[in-house]
C-alpha cells in the first residue's frame, strides 16, 4: 500500500473512532478533536470528512 493509500485508511478509522466516540461519549466535534489530538492545521479536513457523514 502506497503512503497516500495508507494515509487515506488511517484517516478513515480515525473518523469512525470519532464518530464512535462522539455517539458514546456525548462529545462535540471539538472535543472528539481534541481528544483525539488532531492538529488546528487539519481539523477543517476532519470537520469537513465528520459533516459528511450525518444527514441533511
């Protein structure tokens, strides 16, 4: 598996961690991301990726 690759399938199992996390433990986005330590330059990405996954 190529770095890109490895990097998009350790971005998704984050997500769905947080995600997880967030449902368990009642958490906002921002406290997920913070929990988790995602860097301030990368959470607009992480931002963007979470919104993707709840429905209008």
């Amino acid at each position: 598996m190529n770095s890109v690759a490895t990097m998009e399938a350790l971005d998704s199992h984050i997500i769905r961690s947080i995600l997880r996390s967030m449902i368990n433990e009642h958490w906002s986005v921002s406290e997920a991301l913070d929990e988790y330590d995602i860097p301030e330059e990368l959470r607009p990405q992480y931002e963007s990726q979470i919104e993707d996954c709840f429905v209008d």
